[in-house]
C-alpha cells in the first residue's frame, strides 16, 4: 500500500508544549488519540516531533491513494481546529526497508 507522510506544525507563531492555550491543549490531545487510533488501526509506519523550535510534527502512514491521504490528514482534530496546520505528501522510506517492498 502507498505511504504518505502529513507533517504538521503549530498554527499560532510562538505555541508550542508550555504555552498552549486551553482549547489548543483540547485539540492536541483529540490528535494525539486520533493518531493512536491510526496505530491501532494499523496504518501508522512512525509517528515523531521535534523537541525544540521550531515544532514539527510527522505521521508516516498508509493509504490507498492521495486522496484517502489527504482526507485521513485532514480529519485530524488538530488540523479540523487549525490549531495545526498541515501539508500532506507521498512518502518513501528507505531504511529500514519496508517489509512489504517488493525486490
């Protein structure tokens, strides 16, 4: 299956893990379920943040084409809320090799 990778990134100048707003904690907190949902679902290749500014965010992902991409990006909570905003693109990863590559 097609990996796609939405990177996300605060949509406030400035927020970032110590300075949230209320409703920005709210909607961080429906993307973080939101994303292990996606894991659990058995969709998510990796998921990681950077530690210091500026912050970004990556979901590694499988879909069946950019438009499933697109729309399993954008119904991030975060996303839906524009706390986060979001660009979404085909993905390849090269190490380690993915399992299901063909040779």
């Amino acid at each position: 299956m097609p990996i796609f990778a939405y990177t996300i990134w605060p949509a406030r100048e400035g927020m970032g893990p110590g300075n949230a707003t209320p409703e920005e904690r709210a909607a961080v907190g429906a993307h973080w379920n939101y994303l292990v949902s996606l894991n659990e679902g058995g969709r998510v290749k990796f998921v990681g943040r950077s530690d210091t500014p500026p912050f970004i965010g990556t979901c590694v992902f499988t879909a069946i084409d950019q438009a499933h991409a697109d729309a399993t990006a954008g119904s991030d909570p975060a996303v839906k809320a524009k706390v986060f905003a979001m660009r979404c693109q085909p993905y390849s990863i090269f190490f380690p090799e993915p399992e299901d590559r063909e040779a």
